[in-house]
C-alpha cells in the first residue's frame, strides 16, 4: 500500500501521524511523546542515549522520546515509515500497570517484530493515517493506538528485546569521527548522574578537550554540555513522574551539583519548574 508523505496532528487527542521516508535529523532531539515506529522497508538507525539502535523492516519500535534521540543516515537503503506519537499525559492516563510505565520511561526502546502481535500491523497504521486525514473519530483512534501499544509491551516481555547494545553489537559500528563521537555519547549516558563535565567525557575517549568538543559537535549536532544536560533533565522526568522523591533528591539523583543549575536548566528545556511538570502529569 502506498500512502503519501504527511505530518499530521489531530487536536482533539493531541496525536500526530506520520508515513513515508526518514526525516534528515541533523542533532538529537527530546519530546514528551510516547513514539511508535513501524518500520515498513529498509531500516532505522539511532543514536539514542549514547547507544545505537536499529529497527528492522517488520518491527515496531516504542520510546519515550524524553531521552535524547538522533536519526542517523542509513546509507542507500530505501526506507518506509510510520509515526505515531502520543503526549506523555495521554499514556499516563491509561493507567498503565506501573512496571509497564517503567518499561516505557526506561533509557532502551522497546523493539518487537510484527509478527508477534498477531496482526496486520501495516495496514492498523495505515487506517490511523487515513483517519486523522478523513477527522474520523479522535477517541476511537487513540482507544485503538493503546490497544496497540498494550500487546506490544505485552508482546515484548513474551519474546523478549535485546534494546540497543543488542542491536549495536550485531550491527557494524560506526569509524572514525563517529565512532569517537559514540563512544562519548555512551560515556555520557553511563555517567551523567555523576558530576562530569565536558573534559570528563573527552579524557575518557582520550581526546584534548578542544578536540573533542568540536568533533561531538560536528558530528552530532550539538554540544557535549548541552548533550549532558538533556540526559539529565530526561532522567529527572523520568524520576518526577515514576516517584515520589523531592525534587531537591531528584535533581542531585540526575546529576545535576546544586538546585539552581537544576532548576535553571529544567525550565530552559521543558518550560516549566520541576513541581510544575509533576503535577501536571500526577
């Protein structure tokens, strides 16, 4: 079936759809959206939170976008697409079993083969895309996109998922620049609730820190500080939302050194304090 490219978000549910080939993604992004990827031809590749990831032709993947992601060239293979992202707010409201939710907020996809879910996948998210363009009915839409997203953790914990060092290990690794710019990604993502700074990550991958700064930045798209940074506001989300520790213990548990820096940094990436982002999704 062949579905043209289209962006589309439908108000009411606040769920956006999307079909066709892979967005250029130039730098890691972070959104508070529960992501579907169905992946029709070809594949995915990601950087995602330091480690990287690749979802195969025939497999759904499921993230909370929270933790740094990056869509990286996969060279000349053709590939097909869906989208499905759902405000984090939306899920929170399934009432979802708690280890569920933890599974959703964990810093690992949740990669399944579609075969596993028993059905025609393709042609479910082909009928949501052809509903958000038609406006059919908003609620019918997000009562099936839960469903869908209830067999595939369950679907998930019967087979079993290698996440992304599985899924690293059996793909061939990136060289050169990239690679370095991995490793400090993986290095960040193991060690940013400590108290590392740029020129941490660059002793780790034995680089000057000039050298290191402008080659993440090069090739990733943005700066190791800033990189860090969105590690740990995710992981204080993450933290704010699964728990009920303070939020002077959240933000020492994410990494940051004082409550200023936490909070300065929170509300420049998410817009809003620590406490405010917790009781609008509690």
């Amino acid at each position: 079936m062949t579905l043209t490219v289209d962006d589309v978000r439908l108000e009411e549910a606040a769920l956006w759809v999307r079909h066709g080939a892979p967005p250029v993604m130039e730098h890691p992004h972070r959104h508070d959206d529960l992501e579907l990827n169905l992946v029709h031809a070809g594949r995915l590749e990601y950087l995602f939170g330091g480690s990287t990831l690749r979802v195969e032709a025939g497999e759904v993947a499921l993230f909370w976008g929270g933790t740094p992601h990056q869509l990286v060239d996969p060279g000349s293979v053709p590939t097909e697409v869906s989208w499905v992202h759902v405000p984090l707010t939306e899920v929170l409201g399934w009432a979802l079993p708690a280890e569920q939710i933890a599974v959703l907020l964990r810093a690992r996809p949740v990669v399944v083969p579609s075969a596993a879910l028993a059905r025609d996948v393709g042609a479910l998210f082909a009928l949501w895309h052809r509903d958000v363009l038609a406006g059919g009915d908003h609620a019918v839409v997000m009562l099936e996109v839960q469903a869908f997203v209830r067999r595939a953790l369950a679907a998930a914990d019967a087979v079993g998922t290698p996440g992304p060092a599985g899924d690293a290990a059996a793909a061939p690794g990136p060289s050169g620049a990239a690679a370095r710019a991995t490793a400090m990604a993986q290095f960040v993502a193991e060690h940013y609730r400590s108290p590392i700074a740029p020129s941490d990550v660059a002793r780790a991958v034995h680089l000057s820190p000039s050298h290191a700064m402008t080659l993440f930045k090069r090739v990733v798209g943005t700066t190791l500080g800033t990189y860090i940074a969105r590690c740990r506001v995710a992981e204080a989300q993450r933290l704010l939302i699964t728990t009920d520790a303070t939020t002077v213990e959240v933000g020492h548990a994410a990494g940051f050194t004082s409550q200023s820096s936490f909070y300065d940094t929170f509300r420049q990436i998410c817009g809003c304090a620590p406490g405010d982002y917790r009781r609008a999704l509690r």
